[in-house]
C-alpha cells in the first residue's frame, strides 16, 4: 500500500511516505502501552486542559489545516474550513463533558455500597477514511483521550498529510508522547497490531470490505469494536411534504462533499403526488453547479477523490443503465483534467438492477416514484444498510412517525443532516455497529468495573451466590 497525495484537481503528485518499519509499529505499541499504565489512575481532570488546547489550534489555524484537506482530496475550501471548525467543537464538548460522563454510577443493591466506575480500557487502534479526514479522526480521539485510552491508527493511503497533521496539532497540543501515533500501515500489518495482546478495541470507518476484514481479525482475538461502514440512505418525500423546502435541501443533502459522505442522501424516494416536480427541481439545480478549483470560492462541486473512484462511481452507473435504468441527467462536460464526476441522476431502477442497494460514493442520485408514504417506507427498509436519513413531511409530528419505521440509526425530519458532537452517529445492519460521539460515544471503550464493598461480610453470607431471601 502506497501512501501518496495526489491533487485531485491537479493529478500532482504531492509527497509520497514510507511504510512502518516492524521496529517503529513495536516502539509506537509499546509506548502507548506505557502511558496506558501510567494513565490507568489519573483523574480525567488531568487530560482536559490538553482538549482544550487542542481545539483552540484547529481554530487558530482553521485555513492552514483547511488546505491541507483540500490538497489530498479535494473537497471544497469552505467545506474543509468548516470541517476544521467542528473538529474543535468535538475537542472542547469532551473536555466539557468528559468528567460528567465517565463519573460513577451508583446502584442500588443488597451485596452492599454499588458503583459503576469508567476506567481506560486500554490501547486502541483506529483505521480511518480519506472523506473526512480530520472530523473521522476526532470522533475517536477527543473521547477515548479524556478516557485515558491511547490510540495508534491507520488512516486513508490517500490522505497521509491529514494524518500527520491531526497527529501534529496533538502533539502541539500537550498530549504525552503515545497518546496518538499515526503508523503507515500495510493490510497485512493492519492485522497484526489488531491481533497484538496491547491492543484491547478497534474503531474502524470505512467501506464494508475494509470493516469486513478488520471485523474479523477483531473477533478472533476477541477485541470490542465499533464499525461504522457506509449506507444508501433514503430521502423520503411524504404526501404532504412542503416542496419549497424539499428542493432546498435535496441537492446538498447529495452534493455536499461531492456525494463522497456516508450519510448523503443516495436514495431519493418520492410520493407519486410530487415527482415530476422534484425530478424537475433536482435537474436544475444539478445542472447549475460550477466545477472548477475547489479553491476557488465560485465553485460548488469539487473533484472526487481520486482517478480511482471516479472510474469505480462510472462502472456503476454504466451497470444501472446497461441494467436498464434511465440517466434522467448527466451534467454537461467540463475543461478540465480533475478527477471531476458529473452529477447524474438515475431514474427507473428496479429491483433487479444491480444499481439497487448499492452505495454510489459520488454525485449521483437514484430517485424512485411510490404510490404512497407506506410504501416509500418499504423501499426505504428495503436495503441491507441502515446509517442514516431524512424525511420530509408536512408537519414534524408525523414526519417523526416515519422516520421511527425506518430501520436505520439516524433519521432528520424536515432539514437537512447535521453532525454535531452532541449527537450520537451510528448504524445497524450493514453499515455496522457501536456508536461515536455523544454520551455513547465515550462509553465504547472504557472498561465498565463493578465495585461493592461493605465494612464487613453479612453474618448469613456464606460465599457463592447471595440469595435475596437472606436479608428478608
């Protein structure tokens, strides 16, 4: 596995890195086991300040980080800037709240004085995407730092530069040598450090191959994960939907980061009463954004990621037509030798085409017609993914109707997908388990222990099992 940057709007090679070395992954393991140990005792106090500090440098140095995000995969600068600033706003919400969430829990019992206390469970390895490069990061870094769990991960082959970044501003921040080490890492090795007796959890983002694999490797040496691995996410256009405020939002919720998101809107399903308006709606506002420099603040639709998926995104897209599906529009070409996709939409997708319940990671829509709001939620459930989605409706009470049918892990009702550190993100069936940010998020890798204590034995305990008629 290469570790390269290369402009996506250019093709310019960039920089290109060096595997680890056996030796340096051996050093990076043993340190973070060290300050495991060291961490083990320390108060959640102890780590906040360094939370702190780090979020005031993703927000001093918002366009210089920015930029190093654009260069590697192309999104867009104002779309980078803004992925920095929410990186901060993770930073400083578990610095606020870390102490709250990982205080004991007292329960009530007849053993004797119960509690539940959170303590680090140990070294973690997390293996991260290119789409988000930084956000992704954070997600798992702010909560399992305040937890006292130190990471060693292995990001995107395409985003190098992000990665030492993030480790960069970690360091700068004050974090002790150990507490993040970003490692270069092959597949193979990728399973190794998995499989090391160190490392206790794996977080993984990603495609459902990738998390497939790790999963694996993960169970078999018994070690807590979470996965979060994609999703066709449905937007459902209800009867009684406010169609000004659908076709607002309809073309972000696809656009936005090139279609390159997990939670993008990738199914459009509309109620027979308003399609060929939103059809029409989702055409013209396709057709009007610019490509161009994702530098540049004119432009609206950045360059996909790579050579790569862009020539996997057209595969695809040929399959649902050869499969007999319609490419309602495809935008008019553009000057330019980016690794640019036009954005398409597919319509007539049946069920035996093989575009159907496909992820498409790009600037594509698939929109389906249905008879009515019951059968938008049957083909909505009709899928073997389950991460995110919207509805729209004509009023939020039953627009929160629909979205509780759906078999998924977040649904919005009558706005547009947000991701902010207060809100726990997550899926079910294929696209994975276990949940990051929030509450929850803080709670996935930390070793839940059962203290109860008591001055002294109850006279009629007698060891074993305690029977609650004992103390009747």
């Amino acid at each position: 596995m290469a570790y390269q940057t290369t402009n996506p709007y250019t093709n310019e090679v960039v920089k290109t890195y060096e595997n680890a070395t056996p030796e340096y992954v051996e050093a990076s393991l043993a340190k973070a086991q060290k300050l495991y140990k060291d961490w083990r005792n320390d108060p959640v106090s102890s780590r906040i300040p360094v939370l702190h500090k780090l979020a005031q440098i993703f927000r001093d140095e918002t366009d210089s980080l920015a930029k190093v995000l654009t260069t590697e995969m192309g999104k867009l600068y104002v779309e980078a800037q803004g992925e920095v600033v929410l990186c901060a706003m993770i930073a400083d919400y578990y610095a606020d709240h870390a102490e709250e969430f990982l205080k004991p829990r007292k329960i009530d019992s007849i053993a004797g004085d119960a509690q539940l206390e959170n303590h680090p469970l140990g070294v973690l390895m997390a293996v991260e995407p290119w789409n988000f490069p930084y956000y992704q990061m954070m997600r798992i870094f702010a909560p399992n730092f305040a937890v006292g769990d130190p990471i060693v991960f292995k990001h995107a082959a395409i985003t190098p530069g992000s990665a030492l970044a993030f480790e960069d501003a970690v360091k700068r921040a004050g974090a002790p040598d150990g507490a993040l080490t970003n490692l270069f890492l092959s597949y193979d090795q990728v399973s190794k450090v998995v499989a090391d007796k160190r490392v206790q959890g794996v977080a993984l983002t990603g495609s459902e191959r990738g998390g497939t694999a790790v999963a694996e490797v993960a169970g078999k040496y018994l070690k807590k994960s979470t996965m979060e691995l994609g999703g066709v996410d449905a937007f459902i256009v209800a009867h009684d939907a406010n169609m000004a405020d659908v076709n607002a939002i309809a073309p972000r919720a696809r656009l936005y980061n090139a279609g390159q998101v997990c939670t993008s809107s990738k199914r459009f399903i509309v109620t027979a009463n308003h399609y060929d308006e939103f059809l029409a709606s989702l055409k013209d506002a396709f057709a009007s954004v610019k490509l161009g420099d994702p530098m540049d603040p004119s432009t609206t639709l950045a360059p996909m990621n790579s050579k790569k998926a862009k020539d996997k995104l057209q595969a695809q897209v040929d399959e649902a037509i050869a499969g007999g599906a319609t490419a309602y529009f495809v935008h008019d070409a553009v000057d330019s030798d980016g690794q640019f996709f036009l954005p398409t939409i597919l319509t007539d997708i049946t069920k035996d085409n093989p575009a159907y319940g496909k992820e498409m990671f790009g600037p594509v829509a698939q929109v389906y017609k249905v008879a009515d709001d019951d059968e938008a939620i049957a083909l909505a459930n009709d899928a073997d993914y389950g991460l995110g989605g919207i509805v729209f409706a004509g009023s939020a009470e039953y627009g929160a109707e629909l979205a509780s049918r759906i078999e998924t892990g977040m649904v919005y009702v009558n706005t547009f997908f947000s991701s902010l550190p207060e809100l726990e993100f997550g899926g079910v069936k294929k696209s994975g388990f276990g949940r990051e940010l929030g509450q929850n998020g803080i709670s996935s890798f930390v070793n839940q222990e059962l203290v109860v204590k008591r001055d002294r034995p109850n006279d009629d305990e007698t060891g074993g099992l305690v029977l609650p008629h004992k103390f009747s």
